[in-house]
C-alpha cells in the first residue's frame, strides 16, 4: 500500500491533535480493515502482535509503551496508509518526552478578546479555569441582523473533544454591540445541555453562559450541543467576528440581514490578534432571497475571524 493516502477530515484532525487510541480508531475505520486482517498484514513485516493488544489499543484501554509495541505503531502507519510518524509522535512527541495531556497548543483568550479583564471577572465568578478541558472540532454559527440594523440572535451548533477527563459543562461568551445590556440578553440550552449560571458584565457588554452536559466526557470524546443568544439591546452593527484558541476546528459563519435593513458590501477578514491588522479580506456577496453571507474554514488557526459590512 501506497502511504499518505487521502485522510477523511475527522481522521487528519486527531492526527493532529491525538488522542492515540481515538487516532488509530478512525484511521482504522477509514481504511476498513478488521484488526485480524491488520495482524496478517503487520505479521507480513516481522511484527507479531495480538489482535487482544490492537483492540486495546483502538478502545484507550491499553497505550503502546514498550519499545516493541512502538514499532508496531510505526508498522501500524504503513499498513493504514498514514504519513510516517503520524501515530507515533502522539505517543512520543519529537525530543521523546511524553505529553503530559492530549491538549492542542493554544493561545490566550486575552490575546483574541477586547475585554480580557471583564472575561477574566466572569470567569472568576463562574469558578472556571481559563482550560476548561474542551477544544472545539466544530462549529456552525448563524447571526441575524434585525431591521434596526441591530444583531438580535446568533445561533450555535458546535462540536467539542475532551482533552482531559470529567468535563460536564462549556462556558459561551456572547460580546455585544455597543450600548449592549447584558441584563436584556437572554440565552437559551437549544440542544444536547442545559443552562447553568449566566453573568454578564455592564460595561464591558458581555454576557457568560454556563451550558451544562448530562454526561462526564472522558478524555478524547466528543459531544455536540447547541445554544442560542438573543440580544438586540446594543448599537448598529458592523462585524462579527470570533476568536479561536486552538487550531484545527472547522468553522462556519452565517450572517443574514432583515429586508428592511441590507448592507450595500460584505467582506470576510482575519486577524492574528484582537490589535493586528486585518489580513485575507474578501468581497462577500449577498445571497438573493435569504439576504445572507457565509464563510467557511476548514482548518482554523489560532486567531480570529469574521465578517464586516458597510451600511451605505
């Protein structure tokens, strides 16, 4: 088999970010291969391991340590078509030290939030770490803009991966035009969690929201839920943007604009950070019948991104 075959978008994602076990399930599933067919084909290269051993190693019971079940893992990537070292590094990082956590590298929230002291009170009043023990994989957000040109909901489906274990709960932040009064903005638990505490912080505008899971995720699961804030209490809008601590999510951004209120031009931008200078600006057209425009990464960088409009 040929390697670096094609990797499905999930699979290249925890190649990336691990964990090992989560990364050789999909690798696994992507290539269709039951574990007895893999001990054939590692056997075919003097490697002698059990299917018991492949399937601990598939469900996280088990993590290849000994310096023979390393090369089995280095077997492993050939047989599943992987680019060399994909599995092994998330065992053994480059300098082998061990990862201490299967956690992405990330950037602070004060880097890519205006009002980083206002988070950081909230934060604090919420008993929340700045890690909260979730990365996101995934987000789809939907932002309406009313007649009054004022944003009056943004809507999100997002997707997220333990990195540690015994997470029950993602904190969303919802920052307001201004003017915006956080007493007037409301949340809603639309999928998959409930609502916890809310604060919010007057003058800086913004709003935190406690979404709570049923379940404790361990390391390396996945869980999908979605939330509503309903806003329209602050000023003209002109932009949205969001800002990404870890690399490698896929995001989707929706803005639409009521019939009553369209802008005359749209552009989509990048920043490195909330003081940089905006980078990757490109025209948006707006859609006919929905009034609307979107962006699409798939593979985010630590930073920021959105989409302005000019009213005209």
């Amino acid at each position: 088999m040929a390697q670096n075959a094609p990797q499905p978008a999930e699979l290249e994602q925890l190649l990336r970010t691990g964990p090992f076990h989560l990364a050789l399930r999909s690798a696994l599933t992507a290539r269709g291969l039951a574990l007895t067919r893999v001990q054939h084909k590692l056997a075919q290269r003097g490697i002698t391991i059990g299917v018991t051993s492949l399937s601990y190693w598939q469900q996280g019971a088990r993590r290849p340590q000994r310096p023979e079940s390393l090369r089995a893992v280095r077997a492993l990537e050939e047989v599943l078509e992987l680019p060399a070292r994909s599995l092994h590094r998330l065992l053994v990082p480059e300098g082998g030290a061990r990862p201490e956590a299967e956690r992405p590298p990330a950037r602070s929230y004060r880097s890519l939030m205006a009002p980083a002291d206002a988070l950081q009170q909230l934060f604090a009043e919420l008993e929340t770490p700045a890690d909260g023990g979730l990365h996101t994989v995934g987000h789809h957000e939907r932002v309406l803009i009313g007649p009054e040109r004022q944003l009056v909901e943004r809507e999100s489906l997002q997707v997220v991966r333990a990195h540690r274990d015994g997470v029950d709960r993602y904190v969303a932040i919802h920052r307001g035009e201004s003017g915006c009064d956080p007493a007037r903005v409301r949340v809603r638990a639309a999928e998959n969690c409930r609502l916890g505490r809310v604060r919010g912080h007057a003058e800086a505008g913004v709003v935190v929201a406690e979404l709570l899971f049923d379940i404790r995720l361990r390391a390396g699961d996945t869980h999908v839920f979605g939330y509503v804030f309903e806003d329209g209490s602050g000023g003209t809008s002109a932009e949205y943007l969001r800002g990404f601590s870890f690399a490698g999510s896929q995001y989707v951004l929706q803005v639409r604009f009521d019939e009553a209120a369209l802008p005359v031009r749209c552009r989509r931008f990048a920043q490195a950070s909330a003081g940089a200078p905006r980078s990757a600006q490109q025209e948006l057209t707006l859609s006919g019948r929905h009034h609307a425009v979107h962006l699409v990464e798939q593979g985010v960088r630590p930073g920021i991104l959105g989409i302005s409009w000019d009213w005209g």
